[in-house]
C-alpha cells in the first residue's frame, strides 16, 4: 500500500520576507471575533490555523509585539518589519502549538475554521458558516 505525501503548505507576509512552511494538516482552525483581533487584522476578524511547534519551520526576521488575550493569557505575534503582516503567534494558553494566519497561505481550498470564538463582538452582517 502506498502511503500519500504529507501537506506541506507555506505561508508569507505580503513582500515574502517572512514565511512559515507548515507539514500536515492543522490541530485546528479557528476564526476569532475579538476586538483585538479585528483591530490586528483591519478585518472583522481572524483566522488561526494552529499546528504543533514540530512542524512548523520559521523563516526571516521578524518583530514580536505580546498582549494579552480577550481570555487574560499573552499572546505573542510576529509579524514582518517591512511589510508589517502579521504570519503567526503563539498563545501561552496553548503551549507547543504556533497558530499561523489563515490568509497568509492565500490557499482558497485551505480548511475552513472548526470553531468560532468571541462571538459577542461578531459584526452583525458578517455571516460565518455553521
């Protein structure tokens, strides 16, 4: 029996600069709807694909700025000098794992989010799917 390749996905900041190149499929996906996180993204929300430290290889320089999460416990993001894109994070609440930012692999077919979380600060018309 042949065994198939494991996914292997890159992601960038917006002048390739920065890049994560990612192996196997995400822990999981999560579309965030947390003020910081809009103001973060210039969006209505985030999206995290987050994967075991193992399997993420971290490319370039970046610069860290660390927050505290809706939920009290840091997070630390970096994110491009040049550029200022934001490629991935790590929350203290979730040790080992690296969350990588969902656009940044600009991947149409890239797994939908499994959850959604702070859906209080949902702007009202942006519909999420179930």
């Amino acid at each position: 029996m042949q065994v198939a390749p494991a996914t292997t996905r890159t992601a960038t900041c917006s002048c390739g600069s920065v890049s994560v190149t990612c192996k196997g499929e995400p822990a999981k996906v999560s579309l965030c709807h947390c003020l910081a996180c809009q103001k973060r993204t210039g969006s209505t929300y985030g999206i995290g694909a987050f994967f075991p430290d193992a399997a993420v290889a971290r490319h370039g320089e970046t610069r860290a700025y660390t927050r505290a999460s809706d939920s009290g416990h840091a997070v630390t993001f970096h994110f491009c000098p040049n550029c200022g894109a934001t490629v991935w994070w790590q929350a203290s609440r979730l040790p080992g794992m690296t969350a990588v930012a969902v656009g940044a692999f600009a991947d149409p077919q890239f797994p939908a989010p499994q959850q959604a979380v702070f859906g209080e600060h949902k702007h009202g018309w942006v519909v999420v799917p179930e």
